[in-house]
C-alpha cells in the first residue's frame, strides 16, 4: 500500500480534526500513514515520493495558518518543480468571508504551479453549511485513499 504524510493547517483545530480522521480511514485501508501538525520541509521532501494529503483551514483574511504557513513558503521558495508528486487537498473555509478556502486554494495552485499531480479533486469544506466537516470529508478520503497505489 501507499505511504502518506498529513500535513496539517489548522486555527481553531477541525482541520486537525479531519486530519485525524483522515489518518484512521487510510490506515485502515492498509495505507502507512504519518500526520504532521507542523509539518517540515523534510518531511515533506520525503512524500514527494509518495503522497501528501494537505488538510488545511483559512484564517479570516484568506492567510495560511500559522501551522502551515511556513511549510507552504519554504515548498514556494525552495523546491520548485515537483512532478514526481502525488497529492491530496482538503481546504476547509466559511463563505461568508471573501477569500473562502483560501489557503486551500493557494496551497492546490502552488503544488500544480510546481508540476504535482493532485488525486482526485479538491475537497471544500464550507463550515457555513457543514458546521461538522469530518462529515463531509470521511467519504472523500475513502475514495481519495482507494486511488492509491
């Protein structure tokens, strides 16, 4: 099975939450999964063999939580071309502010910027219409997680 690093962008702790629930669903599937609340360059270097699974929130303003944001810069600023990559993205966000899922948004443009190859759409997760959003990503990441190889 797959071999699958969580990284995690959280303010509040639901995106930590889907995190976690995500980590069961996979490694029930058989996959071997590690969760990473405050993910490194590092440990990133080492799932662009493998697979990446970004769960992450969006401040108000439509910013990188603090949790993710220097993942994020350092992907921008040092790693550049990453096709070898295979990813999933869970953005979760409120649309009554303007710049919903934005941090979602930025993190998917920034991977395919990069040449990464995203498995499987893109979750958005609207806390406006879904005030429990390991409802609606648990399915998601059982189809997300039976694509692996």
């Amino acid at each position: 099975m797959a071999q699958v690093g969580i990284f995690v962008g959280t303010v509040y702790g639901n995106s930590l939450l889907v995190a976690e629930e995500a980590e069961n669903i996979l490694s029930e599937q058989g996959h071997e999964v590690k969760l990473f609340e405050e993910g490194t360059l590092e440990a990133w270097q080492f799932y662009r063999q493998h697979y990446a699974l970004v769960v992450t929130s969006t401040t108000g303003q439509g910013d990188l939580p603090d949790s993710i944001a220097p993942l994020f810069h350092a992907i921008r600023d040092q790693v550049g071309y990453q096709p070898e990559l295979r990813y999933g993205l869970i953005a979760l966000g409120d649309s009554s502010y303007d710049d919903f899922c934005g941090a979602g948004r930025a993190f998917d443009a920034l991977l395919q910027e990069q040449g990464a190859t995203r498995i499987g759409e893109v979750l958005e997760i609207d806390a406006m219409e879904q005030p429990e959003p390991e409802v609606a990503s648990c399915p998601w990441v059982e189809r997300w997680g039976s694509l692996l190889k």
